[in-house]
C-alpha cells in the first residue's frame, strides 16, 4: 500500500465571540465548514503556510498569537487510479488574530465562501471534525499540545 504524509497549518480566528469559518465540500460534493487554512507547499514553512491559506480563503491577514496544537490521523483511502494508499495527516493548528484585510470569498480554490459563526451556533453547523478538535485545542490549551479529542478523527 502507498504511503501518503500531508502537513497542513490552520487557524483558529476568535473575535467578539465569533469564529471564523470557510466553507469546502466534502466527498460527495455536499458544502461543510472548516478552519482556515490547507497544505503546506514543499520548503514551507508552516506558520508561513497559515498565513497564506487564511489570506488565500477569507481574504484577511493574521497574526498567529499561539501555537495550539497538532493533530495526527490516519486513514485508509483510494488514490484517483483507484489504488489504496495509507494516508496520513499532520495538522498545525495556530490561534490567529486579524491584522488587516477584508472579509471576501475565495475564488477557484479549495473553498468558496467564509463567513464569521457565533461560536454558539457551531454545533449546528455542517462541519469538518476539525472544527471541533481545533475549538478543543482553544478551549483547553493542553499543555503537550495534543487534541483532546485525539484519534480517528479528520
């Protein structure tokens, strides 16, 4: 089975209780919300990499305040020639904070819309199992850095 390692950087962006989202697709094409942010390119640094993807998704700048945590998964999957391939992600999560820019949508990317979500109304939202671990990561700041909702999940 093929190998497949892929480091991501995103951002958790809080501000008078709201948080910031991007809506994507997933597998089947159905809109769900997700943390600013995506891949590294190859040489990237991470925290480089979350200002780009944040600047890139929702059209504003960010400070990274903190670095929350990481979180790693794996799962199993199918390569688009239909070949299985061991995936296997490793997720940054940074706290960031608007230092400029403007709320827009991205165009012909990975996402096509973002908008602020009163951090109440999350659980309500169709969502990315990462929204939850990255909340989890702001609320409880675990020391080691590790989600607290570790696992399987992605």
């Amino acid at each position: 089975m093929r190998k497949k390692l892929r480091v991501a950087a995103y951002a958790i962006c809080v501000r008078d209780g709201k948080l910031l989202l991007a809506r994507g697709w997933d597998g089947d094409g159905t809109p769900e919300w997700t943390l600013p942010g995506g891949g590294t390119e190859h040489g990237e640094d991470p925290y480089d990499t979350v200002l780009r993807e944040v600047e890139e998704e929702t059209g504003y700048l960010i400070e990274p305040t903190g670095l929350l945590g990481v979180h790693s998964f794996r799962h199993d999957l199918l390569d688009r020639f239909g070949r299985a391939v061991d995936h296997h992600g490793l997720r940054i999560v940074y706290e960031g904070r608007i230092t400029g820019g403007e709320l827009r949508n991205e165009v012909g990317g990975s996402t096509d819309l973002a908008a602020w979500h009163e951090l109440t109304a999350v659980p309500e939202l169709r969502r990315v199992g990462l929204v939850d671990i990255g909340l989890a990561l702001w609320r409880e700041r675990p020391a080691a850095g590790r989600s607290p909702l570790a696992g399987g999940q992605y």
